[in-house]
C-alpha cells in the first residue's frame, strides 16, 4: 500500500514534517505548545515518547540549537515518517542532533532497557500520548486509532517509562485532557516532585 504524503513547514519554515495524508496523526498546534513548555540554556537530551513524524521534538531542536532530541515512537510507519522528516534537505541543520527510535513506550524493566529506553538520559521528557477514551474516538484508520486512543493505564505505564529515562532533576511536560489530572497525578506519584 503507498501511503500519499505531504511536507508541512512549522515555526515560519525553521523546520519541514514528512507527514501521512489521510491516514494516521497529523501533527498540528499541540506539538508546538508542547515544544514550547521545554526552556533552558545549554546542553540537553530531550526524549519525545509518541513522537509520531516528529513536530514536538523537532520544534524543541530548532529553538533550543544545545539541544539533542530523540523522537521515540512505536508504529513502524511513523518512525518512518520521522526518518524521511530527518533526510530532508531543509532540515539539514537539526538532523545531527535529533535520532529516530522505534520503541513501545508502554515497554518496562529489562524489555525497555533492550528497546533502547535507558535508565537516566534525559533532562526533558515531554509526550502527547494517546489521551481519547476509545469511545470517544472511533475511527476505520486503525494508525488514527492507535495514536489518538489510549489503552487501560496508558498514564501510568507512561509516565513509569518518563520517570525511568528520565535524569534526576529532570523535567516533564505532556499534553492531555483535563478529565485526566487525577490519573496523571496518581501516575506521577512517589516518581515525580
């Protein structure tokens, strides 16, 4: 199956996004209010869990030039997006700092450690997981589904993940919706000041 594709300027075309046409998630203004929230001066590691093509972790890359950003996403064909977002000539000078890695973020223990989600690396987690109730978003595009839907305890094992990768100190930034505070405040738990 050919999968159509458009390529998006973001922040005034500082940055292009290889994205699906018609399927799957498409990247919009809640990736740059997300990238917004990572501030700082200096060398950083940023990890963008659900990165999808890439637009929250890259915005983050063109505004923060100490930054290096890892776009960390589970379905196959938005890695690839993210990829073919990397290889773009236009973003030539954000590719040396930012990596694609093709990892379950719902992964723990030795499973997440073997995916490449090692224990204390980041400075800066930020996520915009999927926060719809599946009843609330029914939709044929099973990559739509995925990336819009989230699964029983999707929070928890997310922000399980957040608090393992993330450096002591570290700061985490996620977009979700409001009906969800005290699911992701029970999640934060004892993991997070």
């Amino acid at each position: 199956m050919t999968v159509r594709e458009t390529v998006d300027a973001f922040h005034y075309g500082r940055f292009h996004l290889v994205q699906p046409k018609g399927i799957g998630h498409r990247s919009g203004m809640d990736a740059m209010l997300l990238a917004a929230l990572v501030a700082g001066e200096g060398p950083m590691r940023v990890a963008d869990l659900g990165a999808g093509a890439g637009a929250a972790g890259l915005a983050v890359a063109s505004r923060i030039g100490t930054a290096e950003v890892t776009l960390v996403e589970r379905a196959p064909l938005m890695a690839g997006f993210a990829r073919k977002t990397l290889a773009l000539a236009g973003n030539a000078a954000l590719a040396g700092r930012v990596s694609v890695l093709e990892a379950d973020v719902a992964l723990s223990g030795k499973a997440r450690i073997a995916a490449g989600l090692l224990d204390d690396v980041y400075d800066h987690v930020i996520m915009n997981p999927p926060f719809n109730d599946r009843v609330d978003s029914r939709t044929p595009d099973a990559l739509k589904a995925q990336a819009h839907a989230m699964d029983d305890d999707l929070f928890e094992r997310w922000i399980k993940t957040a608090g393992a990768i993330m450096k002591p100190g570290g700061q985490l930034s996620l977009i979700a919706r409001p009906q969800s505070i005290a699911e992701i405040i029970a999640a934060c738990g004892r993991r997070f000041g």
